[in-house]
C-alpha cells in the first residue's frame, strides 16, 4: 500500500514547514499556564477530571489537538500546530513528557486499554479484564477515533516518545490476530495504512509492517488457520528491544 501524503510529512520530518517563534501555545499548555479552547481547561484539569468519562471523551474533540499536538493543522482552529522550538523545549522538561504520557494513558483507558511499561511501550487491556469489552465495541464503532490515533502515535514520536508506539501497534495486532478482536475493516484500513507507518525508526516500522502483512495474509486463508501473532511473541519483541535494540529480525 503506498503511504499517506500527510504520514509521508511526518516521515519526512516536514521539510516545508517553517517554525513560527511568536507561537508558543502548546508549550504554554503543556506547562499549565494556558487554557485550551474552546474547552477552557488547563492540562492538569483535564488528566485529573476527564479520565474515565467516556461520553466526555467521545463527543468532544477540540481537545484531542491540545493534548496531542502536531506540525500540522487539525479540525480545531483555536489549537496551534506545533512548532519545532516547542518540540526541543517540551522534550527537555521531564514534567511535560510526563504529562503526555498522562494524555496517552487518558486516552488508552478510553480505548479499553492500559499502559503497562512506560519503558518498554507494552500494552495490555484495562483493568478488570471484563471492562475492556464496551470500550473496544466503542473503538470499532466511532470510526472518527482512527484519525485520533494517527495524531497521537505522530506527537509520540516528536515528543521522543516513539517507543510507545510499537508497543500500542503490537497489541492491537495480538489482540485481532490471536483473540479476534479490534479486527474491523475499518480498523484494519487505518491500521495498516496509517498507524504501523507513524513511526519514524524505519527498522522497526519495516518489522511491525511485516507482521501486519503476515497476519492479514494467514487471515485471509480459506482453510486452515496460519500465522498468529501472540500475546507471547508481542511481549517477547519489546524484551528484545531492551536487551538488544531491536524489535526482532525479520526472516
């Protein structure tokens, strides 16, 4: 499949896309200083009152251009896109990263998801397991949380972050590989398309591409059933990552 304009830019880093220094409102934010719009709420509000509601979370969606913002324009024109002095400024305050990787467990749980490891990016379903179900159903169904999870795994990697997004990539394919769920079309189409080619390290986005590819091809078999990507080797592919650098080896 070739890959995405938009996703191609981020690839590229955004090569035509100057830095503007007179815009600093996602640093600002960010450090608590400044009140989103149109929603009138600081970042810590938001991580301290929003997590858990569902109805919050879905209907809204100025937010998610606050929370996880981007070099490029969303459907929020009263959010800034960010702008590369505010990406090496959020980078190097230890608070700001870990207030984004507060958005990102804000939004995981939304998802029916939880953040395991913050080391090592692994994801597991939310707690207890029973409460995952209603907020997967929700993921398959509200086809708009796709572009959501676009915007995300691309600001995780800005922020330095991108560790975290194979860990996010990998679960969901052991969980539509191995358990048969989060296996829409739709969510397969932006999966394959969109997310597994937001990570920037071409190494590791070559080996996730490569067991998407194998999964939706076993899948596709008439007969019996080929390939799964397990839970195990999910896990054992972020082990690797610790202990050697690398996802794995592609055969």
């Amino acid at each position: 499949m070739s890959v995405p304009a938009d996703v191609q830019e981020f690839l590229d880093e955004y090569p035509d896309v100057e830095d503007d220094p007179s815009c600093n409102a996602n640093f600002e934010f960010y450090s608590n200083n400044l009140r989103c719009r149109p929603d009138n709420r600081k970042i810590e509000e938001i991580h301290e009152n929003w997590l858990g509601d569902y109805g919050k979370l879905e209907s809204k969606h100025g937010y998610i251009q606050w929370l996880f913002p981007i070099r490029e324009y969303g459907m929020n024109y009263e959010s800034q896109p960010l702008q590369r002095h505010e990406i090496q400024a959020m980078k190097a305050d230890p608070t700001i990263i870990e207030r984004v990787i507060a958005s990102y467990k804000l939004m995981l749980d939304f998802y029916g998801m939880r953040l395991v490891s913050a080391e090592t990016g692994l994801v597991d379903r939310v707690l207890p397991p029973r409460n995952y179900a209603v907020r997967y159903q929700n993921l398959v169904r509200s086809s708009h949380n796709n572009l959501r999870i676009s915007r995300i795994l691309k600001c995780l990697s800005e922020m330095g972050l991108e560790r975290l997004n194979a860990g996010f990539l990998l679960h969901v394919l052991s969980e539509q590989s191995e358990s048969n769920e989060l296996n829409s079309r739709t969510i397969q189409g932006s999966m394959d398309r969109w997310w597994a080619n937001c990570v920037r390290n071409e190494e590791e986005r070559n080996w996730i591409g490569a067991h998407i590819r194998r999964v939706r091809q076993s899948s596709s078999m008439s007969e019996e059933r080929g390939y799964v990507f397990t839970r195990e080797e999910y896990e054992k592919a972020l082990q690797n990552r610790v202990e050697t650098g690398k996802l794995g080896t592609l055969e």
